[in-house]
C-alpha cells in the first residue's frame, strides 16, 4: 500500500493506491457470498472491496504505530 499526497492546493486529504491480487479479489467474492447468506440482501462487490482496503489500511497503521 502506498501514500501519495496530493499535488492539488486546497485538497487535504492523499490518494492511497492499493495492488489488490487476485487472491484478495477470490476473498472479497467470498465474504460477498457469505454476507449475502447471513443479511439476506444483495452486496456490491465495491463495498466489499472498500471493506476490504479500509482494513487493510487500518493494519496498515497499526504496524506503523508498534514500528514507532
């Protein structure tokens, strides 16, 4: 995962890029499947994914913070 801040003035927040593999898609479809099952309703693969990121950003964080 890599943060890049943004060269716009004005804007506060940086752009993340993230390299999602295939084996993270095949998980992502998954979870997608099996909260389907449990809540019963239909589930964006995109909200899946960002899920999937925003954790991968907050253990991200974390390893920072016990680096430090």
């Amino acid at each position: 995962m890599v943060k890049t801040e943004s060269g716009k003035e004005g804007k506060k927040e940086g752009r993340i890029t993230v390299d999602i593999s295939g084996e993270i898609l095949k998980q992502a479809i998954a979870l997608r499947h099996a909260r389907e099952d449990k809540e019963g309703v239909v589930i964006g693969i995109s909200e899946v994914v960002r899920d999937a990121v925003s954790a991968m950003y907050k253990r991200e964080i974390g390893k920072e913070a016990v680096e430090q």
